[in-house]
C-alpha cells in the first residue's frame, strides 16, 4: 500500500488566496495527497503568492532560498522534495522565477492551479513545468468538489469564489494582468457549491472575487444575475445562516445589493468598500472612477436602507503626487464616514502598472508620518466601535474553542471576535450575547436570553483568550 504524500501550502495575502489553496487541495488529494502544516515533511510545497502588496517578489524569493536548504536537505536523505510557485507573483514574474530559482519545479498562474496533477507529471519528466498564460476553459469546471470531511475540518465558515478578475485597471493594481478580465460564475454552479458546503456544517458563506459586486453570472433563465439577486437566492439554501461579500468597487454597487442589505436578514451589515483616497485629484490619478462624494453617496445609500450598517475600508498613503492638503482629505473623509475598522497601506510600486512610472514621488518619511496619523484616526474609529457595544447584547455565530480552556469564540455580524464561557455544542449556532468588556478588539461576555439567565453569575465570568 502506498503511503499518502504530504502536501504544505503557504499563502500570502488576499482571501481569495486561502481560498486558491484550499481548492489546490483539493485538486492534488486525489493524486494521494494529504495536507501537512510542517514544510519539513512535505514532498511539495506550494508558495501560493500575492503580488499586491510591498516587496511581495522578494518575501518569494527570500522563502525559496530557505526551501531551497530544505531541498538539499530532503535529497541528502534520500527523500525527493518538489517545490511550486502558484499566485499572482507566477503570473507576473513566471520564467524570472525560473532563471532566478532553479530550485522551483513548477510555476503556475492562479487560473491554471486545476492543472497541477498535469505539471509535477511534466517537471518529473522534464524537469521544470511553468504555465501562466490564461486558459481558454473555466477552472472551475475541472476542480474536484472538496471531500465532506475536508469541509467539516475548514470549521463552519467557508469562501466560495464567485467572480474573477478586474476590468477597472486602477493605476497602482496588478489584478488586470495577474488575474485577467472580469469573469463571473454561473448561479447554478454557485448554489451548488454552497449546498454541498451547507450539507457538510458550513453556516457562514462570503463571496469573494477581486470585483465581488461586478457579479453578473448566467442565472437559470439564462440572463445575467447582479450580486443582490445572487445573495438572495443563497439566502434560501437550508443550513445557511449567514452571508458576506468581499472587495467591493464603489462604481458596481447597484440598487440590488442595496435592496438585499434592507430586505436579506442573513446578509451580514457590514460592507468592505475601498475608497484608497479623500482627494478627487489623487482618486483621478489613480484611475477610480469616482469622486470623494460620489463614494459617502454610497455609502448613504446604504444607511438609509440599514441604520445599524458598518464599513471597512482600504487607504493608500504616498500615492505619487499626493500633498499635505491631499492626504488632509483623506483624513476628512475617514471623520465624516467613521469606520468599523479600515486598513491603511503605504504606496509602493507595481511594476508593469502606469503609477509605478509616476515621477513625482512621495519621500519615505512623509509616507511613514502620514500612515500613522491615518492609523491613528482608523484605530480610534474602531476602539469606539468595539467600545459602544459593551452593555448590549448581540447576535454571536459561535466557531471553535477558544485558547483559554472552556471558552468558546464566535464572530459577530460585524466580524468582533466574541468569547464566553460555554460547551462547545454551540458552535455552529447563532446566539445573543450580552457584551460585558473588551479586550484588544475581542469582545468579553456570557450567553443571554431565557436558556442562559438562570445560570449563577461565577459561571458566567469570562477572561480573554
């Protein structure tokens, strides 16, 4: 009998990458492979890679030079290591990747990693594989569905890729050229996906796609669906109890996503909506599409649809060009909206994209003074947020054990995590908490409603995981 070969992923950056690899898994398991978190006993590893964010080509290549002793390391003992770089990095820098890492074996772009069996078969026999041109048929169509166990293991949340690709072509991004043309699933497929998840214990689905809400797969009277007729029709799949999506555009929000946050009860109310900038003039260079006030109109549209609605947001600091009175309006922005949580970045190159031949750079020092005053303000906004819910009670979908023994963490609609003292026979179900402290940015308290209020008080105390 043959033993099972081991199988180590390590994914960088965005969502769709930790969904990227769970597929990936589920693609090699029926060549005999099974997933280890130690790279050590792996016969492959996969550098499952991101190109959006600073530096993200060397992080690469400073990992292979460690897997590349590992290598060495598995052949002085006889063992046969295969190493593979997956991702947007592949895509972009594939045979850079080969001349400067002779140690990879196989480089393959994030819509071709349904064709990894066919690769370690081609680098075995000819000694590398590299393929990063962007197929002509759907990957979708040929990943094996991911076994039951698989998914129960993944715990009760679960990504489901619903749309790919970027048509906006900001001037900072890669995504056009890493991921291609925006690309949506058909309805059917994705029901199907998340009926099997549903089968298998998942009770929280977020949609996720580079442009999540450009959705416009074929429906089953073969039109175009848009993102809040989809959300709508997931909502009705027995199991499901709650439904997110992520990254959003500003530009694609149409009046049914709007509709679905007013009328979708399991629609999470709590939107990831980047905006990158306040200022119309560094908002035009970078190609977005709208103005500062075009994006609170969203956002107001929104509000008057779901008063308790939240948002997340992404900034970049230094944007070539960007002055003082610029990032000002950054700052006035973040005020007037006043976000859940926001992530805040500073500006680096991509090279191939137009902003990273933009001449009138922003010095290191203004970007690092810069980036802490935005992070400053987005972290008030959140500590205030977090804060306001002490003394209420809120719905909790409960996840898994906690650190601390007994304890048990869920998330809230807004994505806080959520302990309390508990038996683990909650997770999976969504129940209301009464909020007593914070600690960090979980939130501390016991169960509330009618099961729980009879409980003595010191069986109730809670302390952070």
């Amino acid at each position: 009998m043959t033993s099972p070969r081991k199988l180590h992923i390590k994914s960088y950056g965005c969502q769709m990458n930790v969904y990227d690899a769970q597929r990936m898994v589920d693609t090699l398991a029926p060549e005999g492979f099974v997933e280890t978190a130690n790279a050590e006993d792996a016969d492959l590893v996969i550098l499952n890679t991101c190109h959006i964010r600073e530096k993200a080509s060397e992080k690469v290549y400073s990992e292979l030079g460690r897997l590349r002793a590992m290598k060495d390391e598995a052949a002085r003992n006889g063992r046969e290591l295969n190493i593979a770089v997956a991702g947007c990095v592949a895509q972009a820098e594939g045979e850079e990747i080969v001349r400067r890492a002779p140690v990879v074996d196989i480089v393959v772009g994030p819509q071709s990693y349904h064709h990894l069996p066919q690769l370690l078969d081609r680098a075995k026999r000819d000694g590398r594989a590299l393929e990063t041109e962007f197929p002509v048929e759907d990957k979708f169509g040929f990943l094996p569905q991911p076994k039951p166990d698989a998914i129960r293991a993944r715990g009760i949340s679960a990504f489901v890729t619903v749309q790919e690709g970027c048509d906006k072509f900001c001037t900072f991004c890669v995504v056009p050229y890493t991921r291609g043309a925006e690309v949506s699933r058909p309805v059917a497929k994705i029901v199907d996906d998340v009926e099997r998840l549903a089968d298998n214990g998942v009770r929280e689905i977020t949609l996720i796609g580079q442009n999540v809400n450009a959705y416009h797969g074929e429906g089953p009277n073969g039109r175009s669906w848009p993102l809040g007729k989809l959300l709508d029709r997931l909502a009705e799949v027995p199991g499901v109890l709650r439904l997110r999506y992520s990254t959003s555009h500003p530009l694609d929000v149409e009046e049914s996503l709007i509709e679905a946050h007013r009328d979708n009860p399991a629609l999470m109310p709590f939107v990831h909506l980047p905006v990158q900038s306040g200022s119309d003039r560094i908002l035009a260079a970078m190609n977005r599409r709208h103005t500062a006030a075009e994006y609170l109109d969203v956002i107001e549209r929104f509000r008057r649809v779901r008063q308790d609605i939240a948002f997340s947001s992404d900034f970049i600091v230094g944007f070539p060009g960007e002055s003082e009175q610029d990032f000002a309006a950054t700052l006035a922005l973040v005020t007037q909206i006043g976000y859940a949580a926001a992530y805040s970045f500073k500006y680096s190159p991509r090279p191939g994209t137009p902003a990273a031949e933009m001449q009138e750079t922003v010095s290191q020092a203004e970007m690092d003074e810069r980036l802490e005053r935005l992070q400053h303000l987005i972290d008030s906004q959140q500590s205030a947020f977090n804060l306001a819910a002490i003394g209420t009670t809120v719905d909790v979908l409960f996840e898994r054990p906690a650190r601390k023994e007994g304890q048990i963490v869920g998330r809230t609609a807004y994505l806080q995590p959520a302990h309390v003292m508990a038996s683990p026979d909650i997770i999976g179900k969504i129940l209301p908490v009464h909020v007593e402290s914070l600690e960090r940015y979980s939130l501390l308290g016991h169960l509330a409603g009618p099961a729980f209020a009879a409980q003595p008080a010191e069986s109730r105390m809670t302390t952070g995981a």
